[in-house]
C-alpha cells in the first residue's frame, strides 16, 4: 500500500479507489488532529506536527461523515442510488441527501488530508484533479458517454493562421460516444466546466461559453459544477467566496448557463433569484442531466 500522502496525490481509476481514500482519512485524522473548532456550520481542523501548526479546509458539518462505519453504510446506498439512476429508476427525496453527502465526505476528506500532508502548491492542482476524476467516475456510473476535448480555435497572426487550444474538463454525450472533437461540438452534447470553488474562476466560464458558441456557430450547452464556496479566514473563522452580484451581471448580460451546481452550496444560493440558476449537484445528476441531454 502506498504511504497516504502519495495515494492522496494518485488518479484513482473507479469509484472503489476513492472510497479506500476516503476510508484511509477518516481513519487517520483522530491520530494527528489536536484541535476542533466549530465555525458557524462548518469545523476546522488542526493539527500540531513537529512543532508545526496545520489548519485544514473547513468541513460543512451536515454533510461531512467523520465515522468510518457511517461512510461504508452510506457508500453502499450510495453506488446503489447510481444503479437505480442508470435504470432511470423512481429516486427517493433523501437519496437527494445522500449522493451530497457521499460525494462531500469524499472530496472535502481528499482534501483535509492533503492540507496537512503534502505540499500546498501541489496539493491544490491535485485536489481539483481528484474533483474531476470523482465526478467523471459518477457520471460513467449512471451511464452517460463522457470524455475530455480539446478544441482548436483558429485566428489570424502575422506568421499566419493559429490555434488556441481551449479545453473542457468534460463533455457529456447521449450518445455511446463523445462526437464532438478538437474542430466542432456537437449540439447534443453537454460542456461541463468542473471546479472544487467559483472563486475566481467564474467569469472565465460565462466567456468560454461565449467564445464556444461563435466556434460552434450554434448555442452550446455549458454548465458549472463546484464543490463549495467557504474557505477558512484566519484559524477559526469561515467566509463565502461566491459573488452573487458579479454571477447574476454575468448571466443577465454575458450569457445564461444551462445550470450551476454545488455539492455545498452557498446558503444564498438557495434564495431568489439564484435558486432559479443554481441547485445542488444531486438534482443534476438524477433528473437534469437527462433534460438536457434529450434537448
């Protein structure tokens, strides 16, 4: 078995892989964590190694599963829920719950384990690295067609035509392949921006939406997915990141995405008029992913 700091920055291949992590965490944080403190919804984690004091990211408490036991149960209902998603079966209002907690404890435990064991420069490319895998796995696990392009966007310079490379983090398809590639996207298909916060990077979705859909020279499908939007201020507080003026200027006069999800959304999020735009990631993958990819 790999030292943990190591298989924390590993890509894992299938869901099972992520679970182990997981499992590994959680069993490891009573063993180095010195300090808990309670900040509003959330808790944060220290730790006191070598005469070093680490904080970790602050864990939403709702949501968060610290008991190994709990997660194994939770897990099992969990793959079970995809199954039934797959199937199209009827989903029950507190599998809702379930796939956000699952889906939380997972990434949000990749995470805490990376703030005190490795790097931070490193930790923060492999965390979102982990986020894409994560939802990759779930989206292949229901059943939908996925893959990661590169579009090539021509423009003029004075050595002659050029391309800017623009890439997604993943299309999503209705079909048994992805048929957009590097020269065209399909108009079926779904580009899914995925990022573990919007915090500065939410502009840069409203934009590519625009410059996809004059490379595409039809409408695009875009939508945002994040994992949260709090982060730590100073060592026993927490903040929100998102911006909800700068969002609503953006969809009014840059372009309207086709959804935005977060696994810990924001509580203005749930509010008029965001909640008309922004929902929790469970509602997108049992009943809107499949609105859109009939569309």
């Amino acid at each position: 078995m790999k030292p943990l700091p190591e298989d924390l920055q590993t890509p894992k291949q299938n869901l099972e892989e992520f679970a182990e992590i997981t499992k590994r965490v959680l069993g490891y944080l009573p063993n180095i964590v010195s300090e808990k403190v309670d900040a509003k919804n959330y808790t944060i984690l220290s730790s006191d190694v070598a005469g070093t004091k680490k904080y970790a990211r602050p864990f939403n408490n709702l949501l968060f599963i610290t008991a190994i036991e709990a997660f194994e149960e939770k897990y099992t209902l969990f793959l079970a829920t995809l199954e039934k998603i797959k199937n199209r079966e009827k989903i029950k209002n507190r599998d809702y719950f379930l796939i956000d907690t699952v889906i939380y404890t997972i990434q949000q435990s990749l995470g805490i384990g990376m703030d005190f064991l490795c790097n931070p420069n490193s930790a923060r490319k492999h965390v979102g690295n982990r986020f894409e895998e994560l939802v990759r796995h779930i989206i292949s696990a229901i059943g939908v067609a996925n893959d990661r392009v590169i579009f090539k966007i021509p423009y003029p310079s004075k050595e002659g035509e050029k391309y800017y490379s623009c890439e997604t983090d993943i299309i999503l398809s209705p079909y048994e392949e992805v048929q957009s590639d590097a020269k065209t996207i399909h108009v079926n298909e779904i580009v899914v921006s995925l990022k573990t916060t919007s915090k500065d990077r939410m502009g840069k979705i409203f934009l590519d939406k625009l410059l996809m859909q004059k490379f595409a020279e039809h409408q695009v499908k875009v939508v945002g997915i994040f994992l949260n939007d709090v982060q730590r201020k100073g060592t026993a507080k927490t903040n929100y990141t998102f911006v909800s003026g700068l969002f609503m200027v953006y969809t009014k006069f840059l372009a309207r995405l086709e959804g935005v999800y977060f696994v810990d959304p924001p509580p203005i999020t749930k509010e008029s008029p965001y909640n008309q735009h922004i929902a929790p990631f469970s509602k997108f993958i049992i009943s809107d992913i499949w609105g859109l990819l009939s569309t």
